[in-house]
C-alpha cells in the first residue's frame, strides 16, 4: 500500500502534469490568430466560479457584462469544463444560429447527451434532423391542431383554476407545471389525466434530475438513476407506439389529420418507402426527448409572466381590461373561444413578448465548431464550443432602453422587431424553437383566464438563473374570485 508521502508526491505530479497540459492548451489556443480576447481563469475550473455565482444573482448576465466592457462583444472564457467563445452580439448568434453549410453541431453538457440517446433532435444534426424539425414543426403549427388543442388547454387550466379557490395559499410554479404537462403529453401521444399521465409524469421527472449532474453511470448516481427512468419511460412510450401503428394498418387510415406527435412520425413511416421509414424505437425516444424542451419552459414563462405583473399593477390593469372585454364579448355572443380570439389581443401578446425578453428561459445556445469558422472578424477555431448568448441581447441597452424594467409598451412602437435578431427566446435558424406557437397560445390563454377570474397577492420571491430558471420559493400567491 503507497505511503502517506508517496501519495502526496503522486498528488503533486498529477496536479503539476494537469497544469502544464492546461498551460500548453491555453498558449496554443491563444498563438491561434483572431481568437477572440479573455480570459481562460483557473486550470480545470477556469472561471466557472464566478459564472455560477452569477446564475445565482439577481443579474445573471454580470458574467457577461463585466467579460464584454473588457474584451468586447465577442470573448473568450473557460466555463463548466469547457473552453468556449461566448458572443453577446446579436449578428454573431444570428450566423451561429442560421448555420449556413453546417459548421456548428449542438453542444450539451456529458450528462446531457448520455441522457438524450445519439438519434435525439436535440443533438443530431443533417438531413434527419432537418426532417424531423420541418414534421414535428408543420404539425405543432397546424390551424388543426391549434383548434383541438385550444379546447385542451382552455380545459386544463379552467380545471386548474377552480382549484385554486379553496387554496389558502398556492405555488404558481408547481400548478402551471402540472396543467402544461398535461397539454404536453394529449400533444405528443394524446394521453389523458389518469394512471399513464401520473406513471409518465413521476419518470420524466426523476429522468430530468440527472440533465446536469455528474456524468458518472455507476449503480446509485444520479445519472443510473435518470438512465433507469428513461429505460421504463421507453418502454411504455414504445408500447403506446407500436399499438398505435397496428391500429393504422387495421383501419388503413392514412388520409385522416394527424391527432398528436406519434402519429405524426408513424405517417412518415408509411408515407415513406421502407429504406426511410422511421424506426420506432426512433419514434419512442424522440417523443420522449421532445418533452424536454416543452416541459419546463412554458410553465416558467407563465409563472414569471404573474411575476412581473405582480411587480408592475399598471400592466395588469391594462392586461385585465383587454381580457375582460373579451370575457365580456364572448359571454354576449354565447360563442366558444377560437385560438386567434387569444392571440390576437395586442397587449396581452406585449405582455407575452417582454415577459420572454425579461425570462430567458433559454438564456442561449451551446454549439461547437466543426470547422475553423469566421464571423465578423472573430475566429471560432474547429473544436472549440461557441455559446450564442440570448440574455445578454435582450438585456443590452443597446438594444432596449431601460432593459430591466419590465415594460410591455415597449412593444408598442417594436412591433416588427419580432423577428430581429435582438429578440431570440425561442432561438433561431435551423433549429427555431417548433414548439414557438403553442407555447404563446397555452401562456395567453392561461393569462386569460387567470385574470379574469382571480385577483391575486403574490409574496416575495426571487429567480435563480442556474443551472435553469426558477423562482427561489415557486411563487407563492394567494387568491380572491373577481366577481363579474
Ligand atoms: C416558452 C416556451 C419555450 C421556449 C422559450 C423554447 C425555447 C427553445 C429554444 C431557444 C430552442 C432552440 C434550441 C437550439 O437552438 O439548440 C428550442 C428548440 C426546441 N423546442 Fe422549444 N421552447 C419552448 C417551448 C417548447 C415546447 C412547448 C415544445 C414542444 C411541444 C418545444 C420543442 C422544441 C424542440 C423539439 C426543439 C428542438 C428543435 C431542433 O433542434 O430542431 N419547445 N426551444
């Protein structure tokens, strides 16, 4: 056995060999010309500290803004195991996020690409994921799909909602979660509330623990468990889609509109000659992983979105008439709500717009460079990871006057600024968030009916930005009928 010394001295080689391999990494990434300036911090940790300490404030983009007033727009730094080139510049993401000639792939995190399978939309890249995307995308974006789905969710959060009255006090985080869940999964594979909704529900949440951890696969980590959860989530998914196939081929029903995601894929599959079908394994997994990105997202933006209007009651009162004089036109009419009734009332949609500017949900995008790539004078070397930082866009005075304060008028005299490169929560480019339009439906609807039914008090509370975005205590709220 090595003796207290001997592994003190094998200690020291280990640190003194880490140091000079980081040093010589580091000089030979910065002899690189056009390499973006900064600073890669500490061997091994670089400057993940203090980018952590960040996430914890209440001005997550600091990092940012204290790397660009000293490098500029475009830095470099060493961040959660990685050396990467950070932009804050909307240009810069918009070329990373367009990705012309495919010189970026997706980057995670280890643990998140043990979790995600190789064939994920989320990380393949090409023609699969090309078709994939415009599928999943032409669907989630249907006027079809948009007229069942707005019963659904109008049906969710009404049911929701009545719930909350007998609450002395509730958790907004906790309640949106469950009521988008829902509208998530009748989506993806038409599952209604019951025992399957409840069996999905508790495994894609013990799957989700693991997206950050340690990327450790060993019997009792975070990461086994996840990968166990994923297993028995993938049987059940897989069961739903082959029964679902054997009923297409029985009923030979191949012109109907597709209902959900599954049958989407399944379609493909027979629409397609056997060499391109989709395998079902496929299908399973992809069904799963789609719920990734949908399933924390939507329940924030609503939770932030009566964050802020608890902060800002001159917002809230415009947004409650608006509401109200559609209550009040469709209690006259006896007619039921079609989905643009909802999209269409301009301030709730400014409402909408500067609650995602103010949330970062996704506060920006990992990439890595395929090859050696140059973008307004900024070389991103082949290897390196690029992150394209929507946060610091949309909290630039640059790009909008008096950034923190929430401000929904903003968008008033912003109007077309839309679809600027300024404005990015749902990314961009090739891989634009589908779930886009469904996502502003379910959060109008929802303000819809929360504020024309309830006022509400809310406690204090504050957002954490990392390793996502949460609020510290779930937002506690309490309630009192409106009475119209
Ligand atoms: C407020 C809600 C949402 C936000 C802020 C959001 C944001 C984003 C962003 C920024 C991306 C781009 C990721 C990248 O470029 O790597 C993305 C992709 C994606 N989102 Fe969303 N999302 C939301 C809701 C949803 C919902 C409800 C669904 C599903 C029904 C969904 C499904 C997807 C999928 C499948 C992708 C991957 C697309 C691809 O890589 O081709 N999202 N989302």
């Amino acid at each position: 056995m090595a003796s207290f010394k001997e592994y003190w001295i094998l200690m020291g080689i280990f640190i003194i060999t880490g140091y000079c391999f980081w040093f010589w990494k580091k000089n030979k990434m910065e002899k690189k010309g056009g390499v973006p300036k900064g600073n890669l911090g500490w061997p091994f940790i670089g400057e993940t500290l203090d980018f952590i300490a960040c996430g914890y404030s209440s001005r997550p983009v600091s990092f940012m803004d204290k790397r660009k007033s000293l490098y500029g727009k475009v830095f470099k730094t060493h961040i959660l195991g990685t050396p990467i080139i950070v932009s804050t510049d909307p240009d810069v993401n918009k070329v990373v996020l367009q990705n012309h000639g495919n010189p970026f792939v997706p980057s995670y995190p280890k643990s998140i690409t043990e979790l995600l399978g190789k064939f994920s939309i989320l990380q393949m890249n090409g023609n699969l994921q090309k078709r994939l995307h415009a599928l999943i995308g032409g669907f989630l974006r249907s006027p079809q799909l948009k007229a069942t789905n707005t019963k659904d969710i109008e049906n969710s959060v009404k049911l929701s909602l009545a719930s909350w009255k007998d609450m002395n006090i509730l958790y907004v985080q906790e309640q949106t979660k469950q009521m988008t869940f829902e509208v998530l999964v009748k989506v993806l594979m038409s599952i209604g509330p019951g025992e399957d909704l409840n069996y999905l529900k508790k495994e894609f949440e013990e799957f989700i623990k693991g997206l950050i951890c340690l990327p450790i696969k060993l019997p009792g980590t975070r990461l086994y468990k996840s990968l166990k959860a994923k297993e028995r989530l993938l049987n059940m998914v897989r069961k739903i889609v082959e029964k679902r196939k054997q009923a297409m081929e029985k009923s030979g029903e191949k012109g109907a509109v597709a209902k959900d995601a599954v049958d989407v894929l399944l379609r493909e599959n027979d629409e397609a000659n056997e060499k391109q079908s989709l395998p079902l394994d496929f299908i399973s997994g992809n069904i799963i992983e789609m719920m990734i990105p949908g399933e924390e997202t939507v329940p924030m933006a609503m939770t932030l979105a009566v964050k802020f209007l608890s902060d800002s009651p001159i917002a809230l009162k415009q947004l409650t008439e608006e509401n109200m004089e559609l209550k009040r036109q469709k209690t006259e009419s006896c007619d039921d709500y079609s989905w643009t009734d909802y999209v269409s009332l301009p301030f709730t949609q400014n409402v909408i717009n500067e609650t995602l500017r103010m949330a970062n949900i996704i506060n920006g995008v990992w990439r890595k460079a395929l090859k050696d790539v140059e973008i307004k004078g900024h070389l991103i070397p082949q290897g390196w990871c690029v992150l394209a930082s929507f946060i610091s866009v949309h909290m630039d005075e640059e790009n909008y006057d008096d950034p923190y304060q929430f401000d929904p008028w903003r968008w008033e005299k912003m109007g077309a600024a839309i679809n600027n490169n300024n404005f990015t929560p749902f990314g961009g480019g090739q891989r634009l968030c589908p779930g886009l339009e469904l996502s502003r439906l379910e959060i109008s609807i929802f303000l819809h009916h929360l504020v024309t039914t309830y006022k509400w008090v809310a406690e204090n509370d504050d957002i954490v930005s990392f390793p996502t975005v949460k609020m510290k205590r779930k937002l506690p709220i309490t309630v009192t009928p409106i009475s119209t």
